[in-house]
C-alpha cells in the first residue's frame, strides 16, 4: 500500500475517530449531568453514562469509522477495551471529582472538566488499540 494512502486513510479514520468520539462524549456527558441532577452518586453516574457513550461509538465506529462488517472477535476485542478504558476513564473521573470540587469551583465546571480529562485519555488508548490490534485486518486487506 502506498504510504501517501496509508495516511490519508489515517486521517480519514481519525477524522471520523474524533467526531465519533465528540457524539459519543456528548450522549456520555448528557447522561451523567442528567443523572447527578437527580441524585445519582457521581461514581454511579458516570459508570451508566460510560456505557451508554461506549455503546454509541462502538456502533459508529465499527460501521463508518473502520468500515467493518459484524465479527464476534472484534466484538468481544472492544468489550474487553472497553472493559478496561472503563477503568481508566471512570477511574480517573473517581480521582478528579472529589479533588477538584474540592477547590471550590462550581458543579458543572468540575464535571465539565473531570470529564474531559479522562474521556481524552480514554479516546486515546482506544483510537491506537482499535486501529492497531482490532480492527488492523480490515486495513490490511483494503
């Protein structure tokens, strides 16, 4: 494959990796803002939203992003991912909210950015373990 097409694939996916991503960060974000409203407990909260985000991207990705068919083996490959991105990004919100709220801001702003630091880290592990390993077939036949 010619390396100027492996780029420009590249930058296709991660074009549609991060609008994906924003999407799915929005429906994420959505959820545990609405949730903590009502009175869920912001581990619990973001534990929900992650699932309900995750869903969203996976479904998107798979289809548009990647551009692969239906595959158990890619399937169970990101609920394992996800398994541990969730840990990571719910991990890290866990870590972040208290400390920051701590310092006084106002709600929104401690989740607003609790969130977008872990959700960032969290994007980026995925992006680099679903190209390389889960979805690397795919690119290597096209």
């Amino acid at each position: 494959m010619p390396e100027e097409h492996h780029h420009h694939r590249l930058s296709v996916q991660m074009v549609r990796f991060i609008l994906t991503g924003s999407l799915s960060a929005v429906v994420d974000f959505g959820i545990l803002v609405v949730l903590m409203h009502f009175g869920l407990q912001h581990n619990i909260a973001k534990a929900i939203s992650f699932v309900c985000g995750t869903t969203t991207a996976y479904a998107i990705n798979r289809r548009w992003t990647f551009r692969a068919g239906p595959s158990t083996r890619r399937f169970v490959g990101v609920l394992l991912l996800y398994g541990s991105t969730f840990f990571v990004q719910v991990g890290l919100f866990a870590l972040l909210f208290p400390l920051l709220q701590s310092w006084g801001p106002p709600l929104l702003a401690v989740q607003v950015t609790a969130f977008v630091i872990a959700q960032g880290v969290a994007t980026a592990v995925n992006f680099i373990v679903q190209r390389a390993v889960i979805f690397r077939r795919i690119r290597q036949l096209q």
